[in-house]
C-alpha cells in the first residue's frame, strides 16, 4: 500500500461544489475522539448536493465528518461515489458522530487520469453533510511540487532510532531522548499522532529543529487524569514555515515511561516535493543513549544516537578501524606467545627438588616426579638405583672401580683378557709393537706410562685391591 498520497483540503479550488453549500471553520473540533477536522475547515450541505474531482493517481480517498441519523437502517445523510461514472458505493455508516472518517474510497486504478464523482442525498433538513479532505495515491509521474503531501509512519523518509516500537498502526515510544529524523523537501511539517490511554496520562514536552539548527519545543499535553477513551489524529505541532526546499527535521522526545509517550500515525508536508518512495519501510537507527531503557512497544528497528539524528560516517569508520587494530593486537600477541611455546619445547630446564635430586623433566620444561628410577615400586635417588643395578648385574667395585664378581669363569676371562688381578684391563688391546711406540710399561697387571714413574717409586709403591 502506498505511504505517500497528496492531500486536498475542502477548501482547495481544485474540489468542485454543486448546489448549495456552506463553510466552516473551527466547528465540531471536540466532536467524538477522532480529532478535528483537517486544517480546522469543514464544507457542509443540508441539501441534495454533489462534488467533483479530477486526479491523476491510482487510488483515492474521501474524509469527512460523520453524524446520521438512522445508521444502520437509513443513514442520513447519505452518499455514493463514483470513479470515471463507475460506482464504488460507500464505506460502512458509523453509528458514533465522529471527525476524519472515512466516506468512500478505492484503490488499484490504472495509471492517468481519473473523475471522482460525490452525490450527497439529504432527507431531513436538520442534517448535514460534511466534507473536509481528498486524498490520493498520484501516478509516479505526478509533479508533487508545492502539494500538500501526507506520509505514512512506515515511510522510508522517518527514520527512527531502536527507541521506537510499534503500537498497532502507529509508531510510539516511552523512552527519553528518542530521536525521529524526516528529510523532506517543502515548507513545513506537521505531526500527527495519537494519545493512548492505555499509557500515563502525565504530559511531556518534545524539541524539533531544523538541519541541526535551533531546538524548538512543543507540548505533549496527555489525556485528562479520569478520561478512559484514547485520542486519536491530534496534531501535536506543526513547524514554523522555512524556505521552500531539502531540510532534515530532527523531533527528540523529552517524557519518559512515566508520561504520555509521542506517538507517530503520519505526516503532513506542506508545499514541497519527495523522491519516489523505495519499497522499504521507515528505517531505524541506534540510539546509545537510551540502549538500557526498557520499552513497553515492540522494537521496530534504527538514527545514530543522543539528540544528532545524522548518520556519522566518521565514527563509524572510525569503529571498524579500531575493531581491526584490536584484532590485529590479539593475533599478535597470540602469534608471539605461540612461537615462545614451540621454542622452549626443545629445551630442558634444570631443576633440582629439594631433596638434591635432579629432577626428570618432561619435553615442555616441567618437572615430572614420576619419572625417577624405581627398585620395587619406590622411587630411588639416582645413587640408589645405579648400586641396586651393580648389584644385579654381578657388578662389584673396588675403590671407585667397577668390576664383575665371579660372573666370568677362568676361560671368559682368559678369552676376553680380564686377568686374574684386582684391577680388570682388557688385553690385546695394546699390543706390545703399540705399547713400545707409546712408551707404555706394565707393572704387574696394570699399564703405566714409561718415564711417568721413577723406578723407586714403582718398587716402593704397590697396588693393593681397595676394598670398601
């Protein structure tokens, strides 16, 4: 469904009166809880009477101010449109006197130009008909310039940051310092939207400005503390007049979750032109300054926060930028300590326990006590265990000198050339040509260095097996 329609006022040249017909303004505004009438005008006839209207679109809409007689089984006054001669009737009779209600309407025409046709039948003469506005969805090639436009709340010219939600058709919120940002190209705006009742009924107060100029407030003023019915098409301001062309207004709600809140139903756009509305809805923009505030409505979406309603590519750059170099740190840090990690995987610590032991330790550096040698479940000192391992072995030792103990009989010894003396040398090791090269003598069983001993000192000195 469209969100942009032009909007004709009855008091508009362009509408076409026929019979008798008379004007009023600011008549019936506290009529039912519709609102008043648009722009505080009406048209009215106590007679037989029709209206003509010629557009180019592809939908339209006929309001009025609704009071019959009879509704249901003959209303009075009564009505029937037509569409290039062709009936479209008329909406339902409301029972209930009410402004901005809608008469006839319809939509899904072919683009070009069409002829609205209204004829009004009046019974009685103590009733009246009442027109007040024709709106319609123009053809895309329509000239919008200096056109009285109506948008939608779900435009995509309203922005609305994360503290809006929806509240039915209507966009809402109860949250401090909620932004809304309109670009539109025109002289004024108006803002109308609907009191709930559903909500506090305490008033608060709102700001606009104009292209990031001067705040101007405006009142929220709620519903009477004992009223029950909510309001609906109030205008809860309208702009100064500004130079005809592109303006961004930026409207901050300034209540809270204990007032009335500032709700959205549409727009009105006075003289200007908008650019081809895309197939989105209104977008949203976040808003940090509120992120904590818990909201009654149904998020719709997100105006870069606080009270600036434009989009800031700068910081925005500016936080992918950081969350980069963030990364970049991580990764490097990470990088780093991998490498430390890989490097010392190949290096053993020294490490000693308290008890003088050198410790065993694992490929990553760190002691493992489970590894020392162990004689019958028990973990030895390394002294211990290699005594234990002499002794299984046969081994005995003399001074600090191991030898075997009677585990070679007389031919192994005799074969591998262990002699009988206390000291174990293996033979043939050194053949007598070597031993004469190298100046080695025997003395007794153990070989000496010639010259390295006086030939006293060999008499006086023996060689006698130590044992202990």
């Amino acid at each position: 469904m469209a969100t942009r329609k032009v909007v004709y006022d009855d008091q508009d040249p362009i509408i076409q009166y026929s019979g008798e017909w008379f004007e009023k303004f600011g008549a019936l505004e506290g009529l039912g809880n519709f609102g008043p009438p648009y722009l505080h005008t009406l048209h009215g006839t106590h007679h037989d009477a029709s209206v003509s209207f010629e557009f180019d679109g592809t939908g339209i809409e006929v309001y009025g101010t609704s009071n019959l007689s009879n509704p249901k089984s003959d209303p009075d006054p009564n009505l029937e449109c037509f569409i290039d001669g062709v009936s479209i009737g008329r909406d339902s009779p409301f029972k209930f006197p009410e402004n901005n209600r809608k008469l006839c309407g319809k939509g899904g025409f072919s683009v070009g130009l069409h002829n609205l046709r209204i004829d009004i039948k009046v019974k009685s003469p103590d009733q009246t008909f009442w027109l007040d506005k024709i709106q319609y969805e123009p053809s895309p090639s329509v000239p919008l310039d200096n056109k009285t436009i109506s948008l939608k709340n779900t435009d995509p010219a309203i922005r609305l940051d994360d503290s809006w939600g929806s509240f039915g058709p209507f966009k809402g919120t109860t949250k401090a310092n909620a932004v809304a940002v309109i670009d539109f190209i025109g002289t004024s705006v108006s803002w109308v939207g609907y009191i709930p009742s559903e909500f506090p009924h305490g008033s608060a107060f709102g700001t606009y400005s104009f292209d990031d100029g001067e705040s101007i407030e405006f009142n929220l003023s709620g519903l009477p503390g004992n009223k029950g019915t909510s309001e609906y098409s109030q205008v809860f301001f309208t702009t100064l007049e500004v130079e005809n062309g592109p303006h961004t207004l930026t409207t901050t709600f300034l209540g809270s979750r204990h007032t009335t809140p500032l709700t959205l139903d549409r727009l009105y756009i006075k003289n200007g032109t908008i650019a081809p509305a895309s197939s989105r809805s209104s977008t949203t923009m976040n808003n940090p300054s509120t992120a904590s505030t818990p909201n009654t409505a149904t998020n719709s979406g997100s105006v870069n926060g606080g009270g600036e309603a434009r989009l800031n590519i700068g910081a925005l750059l500016g936080g992918i930028l950081g969350s980069l170099g963030l990364f970049i740190l991580i990764a490097g840090i990470f990088l780093y300590r991998w490498r430390r990690r890989l490097s010392q995987k190949n290096i053993i610590q020294p490490f000693y326990s308290d008890g003088g032991l050198p410790a065993i330790v694992d490929r990553n550096g760190r002691p493992n006590m489970m590894t020392h040698p162990t004689y019958g479940g028990v973990a030895l000192p390394v002294n211990q265990f290699l005594a234990k391992r002499r002794e299984a072995l046969g081994v005995e030792t003399r001074g600090s000198i191991p030898i075997l103990a009677d585990r070679l009989s007389t031919k192994q010894r005799e074969a591998s050339g262990v002699p009988h003396g206390s000291v174990a040398l293996p033979s043939g090791r050194l053949s007598a040509k070597r031993r004469e090269a190298t100046r080695v003598e025997t003395h007794g069983s153990v070989a000496l260095p010639v010259g390295r001993l006086s030939t006293k000192p060999r008499e006086v000195t023996r060689f006698e097996p130590q044992h202990g």
